[in-house]
C-alpha cells in the first residue's frame, strides 16, 4: 500500500518510504543548516563563557545539535541502505 492510502485512512505508515522526494531532501538540508548555526553559536558561546556550569550545559546542547546533524546527514547519504 501507499503513503496517500495510509494519509487517507489516518493510519500511520509501517516504514519510512526508501527513497527521499526533491522535497524531503530540500527538508533535510534545510535542518542540516539549522543544526550546523546552533552548534556553531552554542560552541562560540561556551568559548566566550566564563562560568564553568553555563560553560558544561553549552557544550552538551552543542554536541546534542551535533549528533542531529550527524542523524540528518546519514539520511542524506545514498550509500544508507540500513533496513528499519
């Protein structure tokens, strides 16, 4: 069955479809973008911190931004042939 079968009956789909639309990669760009501004200002604020505390949740969320960005950029790559 399709995607527009499942919207239709308001049931979830049973898997992420295999191939990514123009739109879907566009999506995807667009978040990559916003993870990679987010890293770059939380890793410039945690350089410029002197407190040690604010400092440490600056450099968490950075590298919280930075594992989204890796999630995002495998959903890009061809070669990403895992099943779910």
């Amino acid at each position: 069955m399709n995607a527009q079968f499942y919207q239709q009956q308001g049931q979830v789909m049973p898997e992420p479809p295999s191939v990514n639309s123009t739109k879907d990669h566009l999506y995807l760009k667009d978040a990559l973008s916003w993870e990679l501004t987010a890293m770059k200002m939380l890793h410039h604020g945690a350089r410029n911190c002197t407190d040690p505390e604010i400092r440490d949740y600056l450099n968490r969320a950075g590298q919280m931004h930075q594992m989204h960005y890796q999630i995002l950029l495998n959903h890009l790559n061809p070669a990403n042939t895992t099943s779910h």
